[in-house]
C-alpha cells in the first residue's frame, strides 16, 4: 500500500491510497483558494482514527512519500525484559 506521511504541527499524520502529486495539488488549490480548506487524514498507531487539518498560509506542512516495500524490510529486534520470560 502506498502512504504519504504528513508532519503537521509537531504531529505525524498519514494519508493512504492518494498519489503525492494529486496530494500537493489539492494542498495548493487549497492555498490559492483564499478559503480555509480541512484535509482528510489518517491518525495514530495500529487502529486508525480520521482526522482532519486545516490548511491555510502560515500553517507549516510536510510531506513524506513512503514505500511499502522499503518499510517491510526494516527487521523485528527481539528485546529481552528483565524478569520476563521469552
């Protein structure tokens, strides 16, 4: 699955099955607009919850294209606790 990860105000955000260019557009068309314009995300670890951000000038916005591919090859570490048994 293709994400874009989107750093909005000291947060992360993710938005899932868009291209990154037809994200910026909209983000673009958003800052011409002259109106205030609230973009569908994604928030949050494992379950997700839709949120919503403004956009409007002066609001900072990154965008982060991620690829499913590179992020499956990152391994799980397995971590002894004490006083756990594994």
């Amino acid at each position: 699955m293709k994400r874009i990860h989107l750093y909005y105000d000291g947060f992360i955000y993710s938005v899932a099955g868009r291209e990154l260019d037809e994200l910026k557009s909209e983000i673009e068309q958003a800052l011409t607009s002259g109106s205030p314009h609230w973009l569908k995300v994604n928030h949050g670890e494992g379950t997700l919850r839709e949120a919503q951000l403004l956009i409007a000038p002066g609001v900072g916005l990154a965008l982060s294209p991620m690829e499913a591919e590179l992020e499956d090859r990152v391994p799980e570490v397995p971590v002894a606790l004490p006083g756990v048994d594994v």
